[in-house]
C-alpha cells in the first residue's frame, strides 16, 4: 500500500558532497542496496527535476527489480554518483529500462554508457529477447546514447500523450537475441 504521506522523506534526504572527478580506480558499478535508496532518490531528482520517482515508488520497484537496479558508486567519497533501474516483464522476453541518471557535475565521461552497458550485460546474460525504452525526443543526450547502442524508434514513436496530456515520448527498442 502506499504511505499516506511520501513527501515526509524529503526533509531526511542526505545532501551529496561536492564531488571530485571520475577516477575509474575509485569508481565502481554494483547492484542496489536497500541503504542506497535515499541516495538514489537523490540522483533521480537531479536527473529528473519535477518528475522524480516518489520515494514510495522507487522502494516498491527496489522491492520488486533490486536485481536489475545498479548504482555507480565513488568509493572514495562514498557517495552514488549515477544508477539505472530496468524493470523485466513477467513473461522473461522483454526488459524496460525505466529510468538512468548520472550526477550533473560527472556527465560526459562515459558514465552514462558504462551503466547501460552493465544493465544490458544483465539482460544478456538473464536471454532476454529484447530491451525498451521511453526518451523524450527533445533528449539528445539520451538519443543519441540509446542509439549508439542500437536501439531504433519503433513504428509508431514519437507517441504524445504516451505519459498524460503533452507528455509526447519516443519508446525505442533494442533486439538482444
Ligand atoms: C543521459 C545521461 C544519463 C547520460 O549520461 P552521461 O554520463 O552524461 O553520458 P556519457 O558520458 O556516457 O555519454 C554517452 C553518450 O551520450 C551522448 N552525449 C553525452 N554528452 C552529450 C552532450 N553534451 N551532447 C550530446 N550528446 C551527448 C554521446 O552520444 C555520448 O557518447 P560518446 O561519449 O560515445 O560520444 C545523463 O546526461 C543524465 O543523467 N541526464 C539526465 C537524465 C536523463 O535524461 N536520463 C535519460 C532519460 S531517457
């Protein structure tokens, strides 16, 4: 059930300390931990300013996909410093990744990449067929990310409405098997 009141978490939220750089020998990519959640809804504000995850929600995907959530984490600062949730479909066949983030002041140094790869590693190794996606299409960034992975529009993208009134998405796929 949902708690009445999500927005009580807010105010015990930890603030992140100013980071340092991306050094690959105090960086690491792991599964999510049940502790890293405040800090995951951290990142996820910052990437998604106004359209977060409410707490509530990312601890019931945490609940149900924890093995498909990865952090990237500083050792050294000991701090999240970006994530990806995907969310397999019952069936076993296709995968969504549902959300990807990484702190504002790491982008562009290939840490938005190393998590997709990871995550798609997972879903390899788990068979599944396929991995979707939804992307703004003012998102270049993102655009151009998935694309370079290989993941195409589907027929019918961009879709408006797909999120609520003027909330127009491009869903993408990427065949995996
Ligand atoms: C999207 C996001 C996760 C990418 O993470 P990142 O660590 O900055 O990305 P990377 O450095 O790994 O770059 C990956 C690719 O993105 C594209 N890219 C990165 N920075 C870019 C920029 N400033 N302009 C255009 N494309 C860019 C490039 O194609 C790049 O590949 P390349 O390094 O081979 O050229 C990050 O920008 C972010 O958190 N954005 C806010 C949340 C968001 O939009 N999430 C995705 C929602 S679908």
């Amino acid at each position: 059930m949902r708690p009445l009141r999500p927005d009580h978490f807010q105010s015990t939220f930890p603030q992140a300390p100013p980071l340092k750089e991306l050094r690959d020998d105090v960086l690491r990519i792991r599964h999510a931990l049940d502790v890293d959640l405040p800090d995951i809804h951290r990142l996820d504000r910052e990437a998604f300013p106004g359209a977060a995850y409410p707490y509530f929600a990312l601890r019931q995907f945490f609940d149900v996909f924890d093995d498909f959530l990865l952090v990237a984490e500083d050792m050294e600062d000991r701090i999240l410093v970006g994530y990806i949730l995907a969310c397999p479909k019952p069936d076993g066949d296709s995968c969504w990744l549902h959300s990807l983030g990484v702190t504002e002041s790491l982008r562009g140094r290939g840490l938005g990449r190393r998590l997709v790869v990871e995550v798609l590693k997972l879903l390899l190794a788990e068979g599944f067929r396929e991995a979707r996606l939804t992307v703004h299409p003012g998102n270049a960034t993102a655009l151009r990310l998935y694309e370079s992975f290989g993941f195409t529009p589907d027929s019918d993208a961009p879709r408006p409405d797909y999120y609520g009134p003027g909330e127009i998405r491009m869903t993408m796929t990427l065949r995996l098997r």
